[in-house]
C-alpha cells in the first residue's frame, strides 16, 4: 500500500504564499491542484477584508469550476467572515425567473461582504452577465480571481477581451489561478498576466509580444486571391508562428509576481502507473483509416507549403476513425465506424474492481461508452460533459458516494479542471484530445495525498496509428501543435 507522504507541511507553502501576497495588487498563483490554491486566495481575501481594503469578491471560472467555490467558503473562510458573506452564483438560465431576480437585488444592495460567481462562458455572447460583472466591481474595494485562468489566454476571444480590459481595470486586487499557465506556448501568459497589469510583461499589445518572442514565417492560407499580373490566382499567406526565442525572460518577468507550487513539492508521490491497451483493427474501420490517411498525404503532397494547423487537422480525422466514427466536412453529420475499442474497454474495466474515470475526447464516445457500460455491467453510470450541464453535478455526487456507480464517463472540456474524482484509482483515456492542458489536468482528478492506492492510467490505442503519436507526445509533457511541424507531416501521419 503506497501513501502520498508530506514533504513539506501545506500550511508552510500557505504560510509562504500568504507573504508574497502580502500588499500586491496583481499576483499569480500558479500552483498546481491539491496544492492548495484556493484556501490561500481566500485567506487572502479574508485578510483585506478584515483590514477593510477588500469588502467584494468577484470569481471567474470554468462552468465545470466555478460552482465549487460555494463548498470552498464553507470549508476555508472564517466563522466570522462565512456569517457575514452574501454570495451569489450567476447563471444563464435564470433569466427571467423572479425569484432569483429577487434574490439578485438582495444581493446588490447588500452592505456587507458579497461574493460573486460567474462563468467565464457566460461572457462570450450575453450581456446581462457582463453587465451585472461590470456593476458588482464598481464603488466598493473589489478582489477578482480568474480561477483556471488559461481560458482567458485567447488574445482574440471576445471573453477574454472582456474580462482583461474591461473587468480587469476595475478590481482594486487582481488574481490568477492555474496550475499550467502555458500549456502551448510562452504567448499564452501575454492576457493572464495583462489581467493583473499590462506592466508585468511591458507589451501594448499580443502582437508586440509575439514579434520580441516568437518566430515567424509566412505560411499559406487556403483563400486565393487574384491581384497578380493579368488577375493571375495566388494563394494568401499568413504570418504564422513556427518557434519561440528567449523564453527564460518570459519566465523572469513573470517571476516576481508569480508563486510556483508544483505537488511533488508538497508530497512524495509514488510513480504514476502508466500502461496501453492495444485494440485490434475492425477490418471496415482499417481500410477507412487507410483511405483518409493516403488521401490526407496525397493532398499535402500537392501543396507547396503545409502548415501545423492542416496536419493537426488531418491527426483530427484519422483520430476520430480509430475512435469509432467520422465527420462529413460538407454537412457535418457523424457516421458510426465499426470499431473493436469499446469491447475492449469492457474487458479492462471487468478486470477492475474499484471505480474509474474514463475519458473520451468526442462527445459521439459519450453516448456510446455510457450505454455500453450501463449495458454490459446493469449499473449506473455517471457523465460529465457539455451535454448534461443541468444534471452532471447530481451525477457526479453520485459517482462520488453510490458504491454501485463505478464509472465516471467525461470530457475533458468539461470535466479536467476543479473536479475531485479520487474515489477512482483507474483512468483510462479511451481517446486523447490534442492539447497538453486536457492531458494534465485530466491526469490529476483521480490524485489526493490521503489515498492509499497509487492511481493507474491506461490509454487505449490502435498501434501504428495516430493513437500513438497522441500518446507519446502527451505523456513526454509535449502539445502537439508545439511539436508538430508542417514540413514532417508524413511522420505524423504514417
């Protein structure tokens, strides 16, 4: 029996971090989950609040996130400060329930404490939801928190946008939240750390960022354009990042305003078990793999220049085909891809005697996994993705306490980040979705110190497949639009 053994006391790391927040308008706390990030942005809190410079918190995070911070009140706020606390959490589906209409006046007009929760989708096309940020963080000494602030990382979306330059300059206190606040690249960090104070990095804007750190190179773009000699057709290109240069400053800028935990800095953890699980080939689902894959190569081989972009989305295809289904490009509509992965999921999980979290990367695996399990084993199945907002919490309390609720089926869009899934021991990824973030932060729902089992992590794959390349990349701690280079997209692919 392996125990996740305390290093170093968390109260010492909180302790810590408690003095470097001490008097700073702007701070990052980038540490990673269950290293106690929460507790200390709220002790932070309660500390202005006591003093009288902090009376309102505003917290904007994930759907899947930002909920939780009503259990986080209760369990790291003081007993004076948890009586005196008005809280309110936004959703979308209240308009024009009067209730909650009353509720939320209730809450405005409130003379004491409040805490607000709020979405960050919900920011991206409604402005109910903007103006009542923009009104809650103006005329009382506010403290934001972007939980989870990777998903303001979007120099472009217009969420981002919204939350940087026009939430951001109202809050008397600024934070971030996030245990990997690069996962693709350093330009990530340019809206996070705008957010706190344009002055940390010294850019005006996203791009004057990109051209001192990023290496660029014009790349073709699928639109023609005919403005050559006699109206000749010619493809556009697009200036394009293709490497970074002098990443360490990035990392010293961001320093003195950054606090770093990483979990192994709090405890020894045993090894994470990593294994595959090699599924066979269904006949029909190779020769269509097969015919993408050839076809893929056989268009790229005809352009003069391949960017990272079109062979992540070629991956994307062949990916999607040893998952068990395809998309039409034209219509959109999904067709089923005989596949052997499902049977085998059976199998694993008939091995296994605890609970699991399994993860897929579509939505369309969703369905199909859930009912088979549900099927195969005649119990109940809990799910966390897009599709169930209004009842996956109830299912996830259900993963959590009904012993006969053995598996968890999600995405990781929905579910990788804030989730405590630790009454799993197994993960198994019945497909990898391309990002680095969904990876890591998938891989540490099922992590607590208190455990006594070390957690196991299997990933299914179809060998000599672009399965291998999903899995190789993520776990050496690699994004594949990093990685992946437009010139060797044959190696990708074959």
């Amino acid at each position: 029996m392996v125990r996740y053994v305390p290093k170093k006391p968390l109260w010492s790391h909180q302790e810590r971090g408690l003095d470097l927040l001490r008097g700073q308008e702007a701070f990052a706390l980038l540490m990673a989950m269950r290293t106690g990030k929460t507790p200390l942005t709220l002790a932070d809190f309660g500390r202005l609040e006591l003093s009288g410079d902090a009376s309102d918190l505003l917290v904007i995070a994930p759907a899947g996130v930002y909920e939780t911070w009503n259990t986080a009140f209760d369990e790291h706020l003081s007993e004076d400060l948890r009586r005196r606390l008005r809280t309110f959490t936004y959703s979308s589906s209240d308009r024009g329930k009067r209730t909650r209409a009353a509720e939320l006046d209730a809450f405005m007009y409130y003379d004491g404490p409040r805490a607000l929760l709020m979405n960050v989708e919900s920011f991206s096309g409604t402005d109910r939801a903007r103006d009542l940020a923009l009104a809650f963080s103006y005329g009382r000494r506010s403290y934001g928190v972007v939980d989870e602030s990777t998903r303001i990382k979007g120099p472009d979306a217009a969420r981002a946008q919204f939350v940087v330059d026009e939430v951001g300059p109202r809050l008397d206190y600024r934070r971030i939240l996030s245990g990997l606040p690069t996962p693709r690249s350093p330009l990530d960090a340019y809206m996070q750390f705008k957010f706190l104070d344009e002055d940390i990095l010294g850019f005006k804007s996203f791009y004057g960022m990109r051209a001192r750190y990023g290496v660029m190179a014009k790349m073709p773009v699928n639109r023609i354009v005919y403005d050559g000699p006699n109206n000749a057709p010619r493809r556009m290109q697009r200036a394009t990042v293709v490497g970074y240069r002098d990443v360490e400053e990035v990392h010293r800028l961001i320093s003195p305003y950054s606090y770093r935990v990483l979990l192994e800095d709090c405890y020894d953890l045993p090894p994470k078990m990593y294994s595959f699980r090699d599924v066979e080939w269904h006949p029909k689902q190779r020769r269509i793999y097969e015919s993408l894959r050839d076809n893929a190569i056989a268009e790229l081989d005809d352009q003069h220049h391949v960017t990272v972009q079109q062979v992540l989305t070629q991956m994307l295809r062949l990916h999607q085909v040893v998952c068990g289904h395809t998309v039409d490009d034209e219509s959109g509509e999904v067709y089923e891809v005989p596949e052997y992965r499902t049977r085998e999921l059976l199998d694993l999980l008939e091995e296994h005697d605890g609970k699991t979290v399994i993860w897929c990367a579509y939505d369309y695996n969703i369905h199909a996994v859930s009912k088979a399990i549900a099927e195969h084993f005649g119990e109940p199945v809990a799910r966390f993705w897009g599709g169930n907002r209004k009842t996956r919490e109830e299912e996830e309390r259900m993963f959590q306490t009904n012993p006969r609720c053995r598996h968890m089926v999600a995405t990781a869009a929905a579910g990788s980040m804030g989730r405590q899934w630790s009454v799993a021991d197994l993960t198994v990824y019945f497909g990898n979705t391309q990002k680095l973030e969904d990876r890591s932060q998938s891989e540490e729902r099922t992590q607590l110190f208190e455990k006594s089992r070390s957690s196991g992590y299997v990933d299914l794959r179809i060998p000599g497949t672009v399965d291998d390349r999903y899995i190789r990349t993520l776990r050496n701690r690699m994004d594949l639009a990093a990685v992946v280079t437009g010139d060797s997209y044959r190696e990708w692919l074959i």
